[in-house]
C-alpha cells in the first residue's frame, strides 16, 4: 500500500515539476492490471478508459477536453491529481521543447545509427519509454506532429501534441524513466532531421528528379549505414569501406544522392567511434570508397538477384544480399583494411 501511495504521491510532485518550468502538463489515462482470469495466467491490462478495446492504454489525455485541459497551473494538477492519483503524466510539446519519438522497439538497426549519430550527439534530455522506445527533447522548432520522411517507426512531436513523461507507467508495466532529465540544455534538433520534417513536395534545391527518392536505394543506405554504424572493433573499418563502394556505386547509377551519402558514411562512423578515433583512416577509407564506387555504377536488381555488385567481383548470392558483398574487395584487391589497430577476429 505504502508503494501504491508513493507513486500517487510521485505523480503530481512531478506534473507541478514540470509545470514549474513552464510546461504544460495533462493528466492521461494509466494502465490497470486486472486480477488474472485462472490461477497462474498473466493479468490482463486494461486501461483507466474503461473502454475493453482501448488501443492507446495509459496514453490518452483523461479530460475530456483532450490536450486543451494541458496547463501549468499548480491548483489545477493538485485537482487533477488528487482525483486521479494514478493518472499518467503528459507535457504538451511545441512550447518548452519538441520530442523526437523513437519507437526502438519495433525500429531495427537502421534507425539507430541515425538517433544515435544525430539526435544523441546532443546529449540533450532523454527518456526511456516504458515501451522499450526513446524520447530525445529538443528545443521547439515551431513544427507540428509530423512523421520524419524516410524514418519509419519515428514520430516528431511538436506544436499540438504532447508526450507521456517519467514517472508514468506503461502497458507493459514499466515506468518511463529519465536517462537525462530536463535539467540538461535541449539541443537544436540536428539539421537532416529538420530536413527530413519539412514538406518533401518543392525541392528547388536539386533539379534532378529521382536519385534521393529510390526506395531501393533508400533501403540499401539505411542498412549499411546501420552496419557501419553497429559494426565491431576491428571490423569497423572494413565495413565501412564495403559499404561506401556499394553506396557509391548506387550514387553512381543514379539511385542515391552523393551528399545524403557522404553524410550518413560519416555520421555512422561517428557512431562506431571510428571517425572520432582514427579519424585520418576514415577519411582515407572514405575516399577511396568513393573513389572505387564511383567508377563502378549499379542500378536496382531487376527482379530477383542482384546486378553484379563491383565490375570485377562476383555475383552476389542471393536477392537483397547487400550485405555480401565480397569480403576479399575484389573492386579493389590492392586494399587491406589495416587501419585498424585492433586484431581481428
Ligand atoms: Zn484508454
């Protein structure tokens, strides 16, 4: 009892916390663990809702009048709060910050080398979800609730959407926890994520249609820059070097846009730390890579099977096997990934 008192106690010392700030806070619904049907069954959760159905529990604003019920008036969350004890703590977005909503769960490891290189290079505050996710504070851009273009599983939360805050419990049973509260400075949100927030429609920018939009393309960038980004000391700089020659050579063929290329090599290799401790081999592999790539262009597998992937390699195995590419850099045979100090293997 003391604990469920405790909690209750924890959620409104937190929503006036945050309202201290100056941050709007809403009272949502919480989860509610049912008495398990028979002996020894999982209890079901349900949601404060009532509602059986309830697809969003412990995550929708509990008033009726939704988000407009958000403020930083003390004696209204006091009212608030001593009603609905358990009531989840949400903060409006789009006023003190914006919220960057990483759904890592379900996202694989080609969205981590972009929230690690991009977003957590900030080291701005951050919350764990109690659904396995991540939330990165930004500073307000002045945008709404958005999804970022080419980023599956992420959710930009701006002007007119909110968040669900630590102390709050989620479906799963797990609190929402700081990693790094809000006393940490918000950081700008990086600028290929602002790009990736703005309408895609006009892009005076570039007159060229097609490269950057190839969805193939598109799918073998995230998952190198996934690999180069994940990839283990000692492998690091191989991998690296592979996956420039293939994204080079699909820049090459028309299908990806040679800056967007430039730029995720070099992010994904900040975030394996290889550009930040051998930063003068990483650019050496880089150009070479680019150098190769560039000379041997590829398009999109017509069907099934991929095209050759370097003029002088060897087909590659299967279809979607852009991984495989040939460890022995046939493209190049004079290359050893030796810049790597470390051993391999
Ligand atoms: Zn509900």
């Amino acid at each position: 009892m003391a604990r469920v008192l405790d909690q209750e106690e924890e959620n409104l010392q937190a929503a006036l916390a945050y309202a201290g700030r100056g941050i709007p806070v809403l009272p949502l619904h919480h989860p509610v663990v049912r008495p398990p049907v028979a002996t020894g069954a999982r209890a079901p959760v349900a949601c404060s809702c009532g509602n059986p159905a309830c697809r969003s529990i412990g995550k929708h604003p509990l008033a009726e009048r939704g988000l407009e019920a958000a403020t930083t008036d003390p004696g209204r969350l006091t009212w608030w709060w001593r009603r609905f004890p358990l009531a989840n703590v949400g903060l409006g977005t789009g006023v003190a910050f914006d919220v960057l909503d990483v759904d890592s769960s379900q996202a694989a490891n080609s969205l981590r080398w972009f929230t690690v290189a991009y977003v957590a290079k900030g080291r701005g505050p951050l919350a764990r979800t109690g659904g396995d996710g991540w939330h990165f504070y930004l500073a307000p851009t002045g945008l709404g609730n958005l999804h970022p273009r080419g980023l599956g599983r992420m959710a930009w939360r701006g002007r007119g959407g909110y968040v669900v805050a630590p102390p709050s419990r989620h479906a799963s049973g797990a609190v929402y926890t700081w990693v790094r509260d809000l006393d940490t400075p918000l950081p700008e949100a990086p600028l290929p994520l602002r790009d990736r927030l703005r309408p895609a429609a006009p892009l005076p920018r570039r007159a060229r249609p097609g490269p950057a939009v190839s969805p193939y393309g598109q799918d073998v960038l995230e998952r190198w820059l996934a690999e180069v980004a994940s990839a283990p000391r000692g492998e690091r700089n191989c991998t690296l070097y592979r996956a420039g020659l293939r994204l080079y050579s699909l820049v090459a063929g028309g299908l990806l846009d040679r800056e967007q290329v430039e730029e995720g090599l070099m992010v994904a290799a900040e975030a394996s730390r290889l550009a930040l401790e051998e930063p003068a081999q990483t650019r050496k592999t880089l150009a070479l890579a680019e150098r190769v790539g560039s000379a041997l262009p590829a398009g999109a597998p017509r069907q099934r099977g991929e095209p050759v992937l370097h003029a002088a390699g060897r087909a590659s195995r299967a279809a979607g096997e852009d991984w495989a590419v040939s460890e022995r850099h046939p493209a190049h045979p004079s290359f050893t990934p030796a810049g790597e100090r470390e051993r391999h293997g």
